[in-house]
C-alpha cells in the first residue's frame, strides 16, 4: 500500500491514513488462506498465476479467495469509508 501523495491537504492525507488503518485491520480479520491470497497480490503484486504455483493451488482458486476477500473487505470497511479511498489504498 503507498502513502498519500506528498502535499495532499492535511484533512485528505488524514482521511487516507484512517481509511489505510481500517482497511489493514480488516485484512488482519480475513481467514488466513484469503489474506495470505490477498497479500500476495495487493503488496507483493503477483498474478493469480504466480500465487497459484507458490501456493500449490489452481488459478480458479485464487480467483475465488481474492473474491471472497474483497467481498468480505467491502462489507467490513464499506460502511465507514467513502468508495475512493478504499479504492486508493490497493489500486493507487
């Protein structure tokens, strides 16, 4: 996950560092199959066909925990926290 861009208003660089706070608390909660899934592709940025192979599993089934996982990321955070910067904490 990457930091705030240098010179954001203080209140949106705030805003980023609670939403990155919840969002790491509730990949902490996720099941350990899914969060190691979602790790390795969110942090260290590997395809789903590099997970499988690290983890002895089919590609269909990375597929389904990162799915699962977002899901469950959604229904944890979604309530607290506007849309982008949940979605700036992964994508960005």
């Amino acid at each position: 996950m990457q930091e705030p861009v240098t010179g954001a208003e203080p209140e949106t660089q705030l805003q980023f560092q609670e939403a990155r706070a919840r969002l790491e608390m509730a990949v902490q909660q996720l099941p350990p199959k899914q969060k190691e899934v979602f790790t390795l592709s969110r942090d260290k940025g590997l395809k789903h066909e590099e997970i499988a192979r690290a983890l002895n599993i089919s590609p269909a089934t990375v597929n389904n925990h990162l799915v699962e996982a977002l899901r469950q990321l959604r229904k944890k955070v979604g309530p607290y926290l506007n849309i982008t910067y949940f979605l700036c904490c992964f994508f960005f």
